[in-house]
C-alpha cells in the first residue's frame, strides 16, 4: 500500500500543469484595446516620471517632469513651431518606407535615402545657388533630391527583383555609402578644410505660407494624403498589397513582381527624397551635414510598423514620437543632465518598450495555471 | 474474451482561444484492438490525439493510462507511457538511411560511475579476509575494479553510439515481427511516402510504445499500399497492441477497425462496434444529418475537344523531369480527372497549362468556342497574355490562401484579384467585386460575417466556396481544379461537386485533380492516371476500378515500364 502511495504522490510530484500559457484571442472590442493601450501609456508615462525623479534625487522632480515634457514641444510658440517641423520630417520619412514595408520589402535605408536627397539639394545650392534665380535653384533641388532619393532605393530594388539579394543587407549598407558620401563633400566644400559646412545661403524657402516652419507640414500633409489615396485606391496600391501578401498569388494573377517591387521602391525613395529636400529648403539656413537626418530614417521604420502602415494612424504616431523626443530632451536640458541625448533616448525607449509589449497583450491573452486541490 | 483498458480519456476539454476544439470527451481504448477516430475536418480529432502524446495540454479532464492517471505534458512523457504517435507529416531526417531514423535521439542507458562503484564496494564488502596478503590483493582487485569503470563507461558509449549493430539486430526484428517490407540502410531521400510511413510506425515500436496513434495514414497511399498497411496493423493489434486510427473515410473505417468512436464539433458522439454499424448511420453521426452520399454523373452531351496537351515536358529546379512527355486532350461538357499519388506532376501540369510553369517541350492548345474553335497557342504565355487572347481559363490552384487568395484581405479584394485591372483609369473599382462577393456569399451560402472579413477567418469549407465561386463568376471555358475538396467536411465536398457538374453541364471543360479515388471514380467521366511525371493511362470513369487505378499510379505499363526502371537503377 504505502509503495503505491508514494508511487502518486511522484507523479504528482513530476508533472504539472505548466505554469502559464498563452492564448490568441480572436476577437477583443475595440474599447478594450483602447484601455489597454491608454492604460500602458499612463503606467510608461509614470516608469518615466519616476525614473527621472529617481535620477534628480528630489520628489518634486515627479511633476516638473510632466511639466518639462510638455514644454518640450508646446511651451512656447517657437517650440511649436519646431514642432511641427520636425513632425512633418518624421511624417515623411514614415510615409516613404510605408508602401515597401506594405509589400513586405523591407527597406531600412531611409536614412540613406533621406540623406543622399540632402546631399542632392545641397549640390545644386553650392554649385548654382550663386549663379541661377532662387525659384530656378529650388526647383533644381527638387529635382535632384528626388533623384537622389530614388536612386539609392533603385539599387537595391533592382538588385531584390532580378537576382534575388537580400533588400535588408543591402538597404542598410547604403546608409553608409551616403553618409560617407556626404562626409566627402563636406570637406570638400567646407572653408579652408574646417570639415563643416554652415549656412549654404541660398535655396531656403523657409516661411513660404508666412509662418516658420508651416511650409513643410503644409507638404507633408499633401504627401499624406497622395500616400493615402495611393495605397487605399490606386491598382498600384493593391498590386503591391498583394506582392506583399503573397509573390505566389501575384505570380497566380499574372502580376509582374518584378516590376511592381521596382516600381514600389521608385515611389519609395521619391517621398524619402522629398523629405531630402524640406530638410535642406525648408530650414531658414540650408545646410548639409552627416547627422541631418538623425536617425529619423529608422525611428520612421517603428513609426510605420506603430501605425500598422496606415498613414492616418501615422499622423498620430509620428506626432506622439516627436512629442516625447521634445519632451524628454526639454526635461534632461532643464535639469542639466548633459548634452548627449542618452536621457531623452531612455525615455522614448520605455515608452516604446511598452507600447510594443502592449501590443502583445492585446494579441494574446495569458492564462495561468489553476490552483492546486481541483 | 476479457478486456483491458489500456488508455482512458475522462472529460477532456480543449479551447483555443474562442474555438472549443474538444468538448468533455470520454474515450476508452482497450489492449488489442484497433479504435478509429471518425469526424469531419475540424472536429477534434488531431487536438484529442495530440492531448494523448504530449503536444497539447488539456483545460480540463484527465487521461487515465493502464489505469493509473497520468499527466502528459511533453512527447517525452507520452514515450515514458510508451504511447506513440505517427503524424501525417513525417518528421524523418532526409539524409539519414532508415536505421538511423529509428535510433536517432535515443540515449544511452545511464550509467553512473560513481554508483557502479559503489556498488562494487558493497559486493566487496561481504568478503572478509583473514590472510594478509589475501587482504592485499583484496584491495588491489576492487582498485582495479573501481578504476577500470570510467572506462567501462566510455567502452559502452563507444559501443552505444557507433557500434549501432545489435540496436539494428533489435530493428530487424521488429519488422520481420510485424512483416514490414523493408531496406533498414535505405536512405529516406530514396523512398517512397509509404516506405517513410513504414520507417516512422517501426520508429515508434523500437521505443517500446503499445499504444500507436496514426493521424490519417492512408491519405497519401495507394490502395494497394493501404491494403499492406492495414495487414500490418492486424498483426499488431494481435500481438496486443492498441491502436488509434485517424480518419475521415468511410470504407477504411469498416474495413480495418474493432470499434468506430465519432467526433463531431469537438464533441465525442459515440462509440459504436463497427460490426454492428454501416457507412450510412456513421455518416448521419458525423454529419448530425442525413446525406446523400451519391454523386450525380450526368452523360456529357455536346462533346468538343477544348485543350489539347501534347509531348508537354517541364523540367524542375532540380533538373529532374517533373512532367515528361504528357499528352491528352479535355473535352467541353466533360470531367476531366486526373489521378496519381502526390506529386506526380499535377501541380506542374495545371501550373504550366494556366501559364505559372515555364515549360521545356509540347504544346499546349486552346480550341476557342467563340471563333469556331480556333486554335490557340498557350505554350509558354504568362497569366495575362493568356487573358488578353481571350482564353476563359479558370483555375483553383491547391494551396488555396497561398496562391489563390489573399488570406489577409477581405472577400472584395480578393474577388479583385481577378478583375482589379479593369477600374477606371489608375484607380481601382470596389463596386463590381463587391457585389460578387454578396452574390457569392448568397449563392453558395458562405458562412461569414460580412464580405468586409478578411478570408483566413473563414473556415475551410467557405474559403473554398469563395475561390471557387470566383472563378467559375468568370464563365470559364476550362475549369481547372487542384484537390478542391482537401480538408473540407462532407457537405462543402458535395457543394462543391454539384457545382463542378452544373459547370460540365454549361458545357465547360473540366479538369479535376483528386486524391479520393472513390470520389474519381463517380465523379469523372474519364481519369488520366499520372505516374512520375508520365501519363499511365486515362481510362474511363464509368466502370473504372479503383485496384486498376492504384497499379497505374505505381507503375507504368508495357515497354515505358521497362525503360523505367532501368533509369531508376541508373
């Protein structure tokens, strides 16, 4: 009796039921999604708080933390204004790699596109800005950071349709072949070999519609919406959706892979070289350096993926990225916490930590194991 | 006869998140008999199965083996209750000769030195020794001994490991126990689909399991590879083991089963002895319903040849001849079937006809009903060439959400997929494929929630309606059909073979690749046999015998035979 005794109790002993597991739900209501997500915005956004006061050393920290990161992009008109620039940038490079990221290419050489664009409008202010009217010469900026633009999202493009290369490697080393490029120029348009370049002088169209700024939000929001219109209505749009989707069902349907992926990245590295060009044009003193685009082109690829490559979400992701860039460099600068962006950076990365792993929770759902005596 | 339980499942609930895969199940399974699982697609029985060997791990209910409970929570634990399960997909190492397959992953009886030694100490211990040197060399023996183990160990793992020969002795004598016809040192790449099946049920014996679980073993073998099966498990389950057999057909579960339990929504119906039972009542509790299990055949009527195929070769990417030297032609107002075992070249010859395959060699001809027949070239046109000439060619490739829809995209778009290049200007027109979509979802009684959700949710059978009704919306003139009935339940089977006859009787060319010869047989009016990439024969279905059938799969008839084999040897 007592070796069967124990011989159960082994068992029991042995195997559990494994201590949680997860479950996909089907169907949440939208309400709850919503809850889940505002909730987790409210717990990331007291993380942060307290992590800054921690950091301060002093309780009151807590409130003038919110207070700072509010100020950050709000707290003046000029902040504002810098605001929404800086949105309209974000927006931009989001909206560029949307339609690649749609068609399940995965571009991560925004930044190289975004900069080689810059690099294009600069080109054009240093070598005719002098010599050519100021409507021309923009026009000509225009033209060339598209060009630009296009161009290095052509390469891999045509490398991904015709042999097959991996877009991800090939994408990202052209980031580098522009910085480098640009590093290039720099030093050799810069006076007397100092190896930075400042106000190029001319090719500004800055303060177009009256107010600072305003000019680039104005654009943007007009890429948006051909964006928009372009993925929702256009054949384009659903061929790519489709590339996207599945190559054998395009294949099946008789859609030209190929072409469509080209023709996709085209389009691609154009709304990348748009954003080239307000960076340059639209600041009041163009100028080009290596760390013009700051990394907005692969903040832009967590944007894209935020709003689940819809552009209307993409308006509010954008904003909310850049508010807490705002925010959180407003608030390391007001407490001298140093010049470096690593404060800023930690903040947006707690936020995004736990937005992402939000996202999660939403998807699944997670059971854990029963108590024991059942 | 007396009977022992040796498998038990009391009150087994399963949910995947909203879905109830298994619903307080009760199933007994006794020594020597083989139970077969009975239900449609999506009825449970793989979940239930899975509970039993570890994948899965039930909500609630317990699984009683040999009497004692038993908590399963890792395909190790079903092992240890000697429990086995052989998969529909055979999870074998390609590379590997069937010997290594068997005894790959297994370890080696452990062997501790440190035990072994004490255990020598102690058989030392009771030996006293009354002599000096007696004490000496009592000493230098067990020193010996001790330091001889290490040794001892790295002796049996050599011998374990790369001396595999008396573990091959123990696999050879399982197969000729059972009588299972087979080359141990055959590497898996070489063999057929029912030589691995053979490989994974010896896999599972090697390792001591009485109780086998086969997950619908005889959907990819001919009939006369299941006959063999079916021997084989006759034998087991008279050496005592028990033995569950999944699956959804009907004539296997009379042929080759002791008792019959049905699945159907998760629910365990009942349990019935299959003698006392007949096709008929085991569909009614399958279904929940009375059904007509008959197959009208209309007399084709109005019969033109409407695609010819002749001398088509298509070589695949490894070179080999996936298609060689096919000819035959389809005639409008007529089905088509085409049989073989898997991938014997069906998927290449539709693929190649729809213009999806690039081809090596033949022709392939279109006979054009609205220009009197005209004659149409289709060799080697992509998808919209072979639109723009006018060629209503419809097609329901196999891998339905892969291929022929997007599972992603709701019913409208993917009704798009075919006619999106028709809107206005650069813009796409939702309108016309929206109200496809509603009249498809009426027509066929699609079960959805709207034509705005996306077709993954849908299940099998629906999904399968919506592909077909998409592309029958076109007026096909030659409908081509890849297994348009894998794993859809009973009545979406039937929907879907009405409305392949309603498209024979329009006077459409069908062409319609099964893997149910049963279903061939009634269906078809005649059947073109594929063997390895080669025609085996086309016979006609109206009198066709499925045994005839099955040898034509196998082998090739007259002189090709011979040349052949003579290849294969090469």
């Amino acid at each position: 009796m007592t070796v069967k005794n124990e011989a159960v109790v082994s068992t029991v002993k042995r195997h559990k039921e494994p201590l949680f597991r997860l479950i996909k739900r089907t169907d949440i209501p939208i309400w709850k999604k919503w809850v889940i997500r505002i909730a987790t915005f409210a717990v990331a956004a007291i993380t942060a708080g307290l992590l800054f006061t921690f950091i301060i050393g002093d309780g009151a920290a807590f409130g003038t933390f919110f207070k700072e990161l509010w100020s950050g992009s709000f707290g003046t008109e000029r902040l504002t204004y810098i605001f929404l620039n800086n949105w309209a940038i974000m927006m931009c490079i989001s909206l560029a790699v949307t339609p690649a990221f749609k068609m399940r290419f995965w571009n991560i050489g925004a930044e190289g596109q975004t900069l080689a664009a810059a690099l294009g409008a600069a080109f054009v202010i240093h070598y005719f800005g002098k010599s050519l009217i100021e409507p021309v010469v923009i026009l000509l900026m225009l033209v060339a950071a598209l060009f630009m633009g296009m161009l290095w999202a052509l390469l891999p493009a045509i490398f991904k349709a015709v042999w097959g290369t991996n877009e991800t490697l090939f994408t990202l080393m052209m980031n580098y072949v522009a910085i480098q490029l640009v590093n290039f120029f720099v030093n050799l348009w810069s006076p007397g070999g100092s190896g930075t370049i400042g106000n190029l002088g001319n090719g500004s169209f800055h303060g177009l519609f009256g107010l600072p700024y305003i000019q680039n939000a104005v654009f943007v929001a007009i890429v948006t919406i051909i964006v928009f219109v372009y993925l929702k209505f256009f054949k384009h749009g659903y061929e790519l959706e489709v590339v996207g989707e599945s190559v054998n069902t395009a294949k099946y349907i008789g859609i030209n892979v190929k072409k469509v992926i080209i023709r996709t990245m085209i389009l691609s590295g154009a709304v990348c070289g748009f954003a080239g060009f307000l960076l340059v044009g639209g600041s009041p003193t163009p100028t080009i350096n290596t760390g013009l685009v700051g990394g907005r082109g692969f903040t832009a690829i967590l944007v894209s993926w935020l709003s689940k490559f819809s552009p209307i979400a993409m308006i509010f992701v954008a904003a909310l990225v850049v508010f807490l860039q705002k925010g959180a460099s407003q608030a390391s600068d007001s407490f001298h916490l140093g010049a470096s962006s690593a404060f800023s950076n930690i903040i947006i990365g707690i936020f995004f930590l736990m937005i992402i792993a939000c996202e999660f929770f939403i998807d699944y759902q997670i059971k854990f194991r029963k108590k024991e005596g059942k | 006869m007396e009977k022992t339980v040796a498998l038990e499942l009391k009150n087994i609930t399963k949910t995947f998140g909203e879905v109830v895969a298994n619903k307080n199940v009760d199933l007994e399974l006794y020594r020597g008999e083989i139970l077969s699982l009975l239900g449609e697609n999506g009825s449970g029985k793989t979940t239930l199965m899975n509970m039993i060997c570890g994948i899965y791990f039930p909500d609630e209910g317990e699984i009683f083996v040999g009497g004692e409970e038993a908590v399963i929570r890792s395909p190790k634990d079903a092992f240890a209750l000697k429990i086995g399960m052989i998969h529909q997909h055979f999870k074998l190492v390609d590379i590997f000769t069937a010997a290594d397959n068997v005894i790959l992953g297994e370890h080696m009886p452990r062997y501790s030195v440190k035990e072994e030694g004490k255990k020598a100490i102690a058989a030392a211990n009771g030996f006293k020794p009354v002599k000096p040197a007696e004490k000496i060399l009592w000493g230098l023996k067990l020193g010996l001994k001790l330091s001889a183990l290490p040794f001892i160990k790295i002796g049996k793992k050599i011998k374990f490991d790369y001396l595999a020969k008396s573990r091959t002795r123990k696999i050879t004598e399982i197969s000729s126990r059972y009588g299972f016809d087979i080359d141990l040192k055959k590497k898996i790449y070489d063999m057929s689909v029912s030589e691995k099946q053979t490989v994974e049920i010896i896999k599972v014996l090697y390792r001591g399991a009485e109780i086998l679980i086969l997950d619908e073993p005889t959907a990819v073998l001919t009939p006369q590879e299941i006959d063999k099966l079916f021997a084989i498990l006759r034998r087991m389950r008279d050496d005592g083991k028990s033995i569950i057999i999944i699956t959804h057909k009907l004539n296997e579960v009379m042929a080759i089963s002791d008792r019959v339990a049905v699945l159907r929504k998760g629910e365990h119906i009942a349990t019935v002895n299959t003698a006392e039972t007949d096709e008929k009542a085991l569909t009614e509790m399958m279904v929940g319903k009375k059904i007509d299990l008959n197959i009208e055949r209309a007399e084709p009527n109005d019969v033109k040849d409407r695609l010819t195929v002749r001398n088509l070769t298509v070589i695949n990417r490894d070179g080999m001849k996936a298609l060689d030297d096919v000819s035959f032609t389809a005639r409008s107002g007529e089905i088509l079937g085409i049989a073989g075992i898997a991938g014997s070249g069906q998927r290449e010859l539709l693929e190649a006809i729809a213009g999806l395959q690039k081809t090596a060699g033949g022709d392939i001809l279109y006979f054009d009903p609205n220009k009197e027949d005209a004659e149409v070239d289709l060799m080697q046109k992509t998808p919209v060439e072979i639109r723009d000439l006018g060629v209503r060619l419809s097609f329901v490739p196999e891998d339905r959400l892969g291929m022929g829809l997007v599972g992603n995209m709701d019913l409208v778009d993917n009704m798009m997929l075919r006619s999106y290049t028709k809107g206005r200007f650069v813009f796409v027109d939702r309108k016309n494929p929206k109200e496809l979509a509603e009249h498809i979802v009426h027509d066929l009684e699609v079960v959805t929630p709207g034509v705005r959700t996306p077709v993954r949710k849908l299940s099998g059978g629906n999904v399968q309606k919506v592909l077909v009704g998409r592309e029958i919306a076109a007026a096909p003139t030659v409908l081509m059909a890849a297994y348009p009935v894998r794993g859809l339940d009973i009545n979406s089977s039937y929907t879907i073979y009405h409305l392949l006859n309603q498209q024979k009787e329009k006077g459409v060319a069908v062409i319609y690749v099964g893997e149910d010869l049963d279903v061939l047989i009634d269906l078809c009016d005649r059947i073109l046999v594929l063997c390895a990439g080669k025609v085996s024969g086309i016979v006609d279905g109206r009198g066709a015998k499925k045994e005839d059938i099955g040898l034509l799969m196998t082998k090739l008839t007259g002189k090709e035979a011979d040349g052949e084999t003579k290849e294969a040897a090469l």
